[in-house]
C-alpha cells in the first residue's frame, strides 16, 4: 500500500527534483523489501502477491504520465511501447479466460523489467532518451514475451513461476 499511496505523491513533485528521487526511491525500496519482508514473517499471501502487481501496475502508469508527456518520444519508440502493452493485455486476457483470474505472473525476467524500469530516471540521465528506451523495451519485451508463451502452456495458473525454463523443467 506504501507504493500504491507513494506512486500518486509523484504525480504532485517536480520531476528529477529531491522530493521526486526520495519518493521515487522509498517506492522502489518498498517494492524490494515488501516481498521478503512477508516471506520472513510468514505473511504471504494471494493477496499480498495481487497487492505487489496491482502496486507494480500503478506505479509504471504513473511514471509514465510523468515523463511520457515530457519526453520526445520518435515513432519507433511508440511501436516497440505499444507492441508491449498489446502482449500484456493479451497475455491478461488469455489468462483471464483459461483460468479466471488475473493472470500476472512473478517471473526473474518481470522482476528485471520491474527493476529497469524504476531505474529508468537515472538511465534518461546518465544514457540519453533512445538508449534508455531501447534497454527498457528490450528487456521488457523478452519478459512479456515468456510471459506470454508460459500463460499459453501452463494447464493451472501458478504465479511465481521464476521463468519459462522452470516451466519446462516442471513438465518433463
């Protein structure tokens, strides 16, 4: 809830600004810890994992509102963008009909999108516009991809799966 409520005070900051990165960083502390800190007390739950992707969910579309009407984005960029969101919301769909539920996977690679993606202010700082875009959709693209092909092989919906090579593994 920290993230959720943390994610909404950016909407209010000046971007790159010292309030912003404080913000900025307790959110992505709180989504680093939150996770181990419910493993070690013995409080995770269903909830709590749905909580995390829907924390996870709001923070990206506010960071985006932030900067996508402040950057020059060239039409690649848009492309490669929009050609993720069509994967995702396909992927939720798929997941949506074949096991009637919110479908968002825990896998290595959409935590490392998670993690590129906060870093994106300090990338846009220190690598430019195109070369942060390209490091954020790539990774990005490869996580929605397995995301994708694990929602369309699983037969039960398991939400931590760490990656599409577990996947495998577990149905040899």
């Amino acid at each position: 809830m920290g993230r959720i409520i943390g994610s909404f005070l950016l909407l209010f900051t000046q971007p790159f600004s010292p309030v912003f990165f404080l913000l900025y960083i307790l959110c992505g502390v709180s989504d680093a810890i939150d996770g181990l800190i419910a493993r070690k007390t013995r409080t995770a739950s269903k909830l709590g994992e749905v909580l995390d992707t829907v924390a996870d969910l709001i923070f990206i579309i506010i960071v985006l509102i932030i900067f996508v009407p402040r950057l020059t984005l060239e039409l690649w960029m848009y492309v490669w963008i929009i050609s993720i969101a069509v994967i995702r919301f396909l992927t939720l769909a798929i997941g949506f009909i074949k096991y009637r539920a919110l479908s968002f996977l825990h896998t290595y690679s959409n935590k490392a999108t998670t993690a590129v993606f906060f870093l994106f202010p300090f990338l846009f700082l220190a690598l430019g516009l195109p070369a942060t875009v390209a490091i954020i959709c790539l990774v990005a693209t490869i996580s929605a991809l397995e995301e994708i092909m694990i929602t369309l092989s699983s037969k039960q919906l398991n939400r931590n799966m760490p990656s599409i090579f577990t996947h495998r593994h577990s149905l040899s």
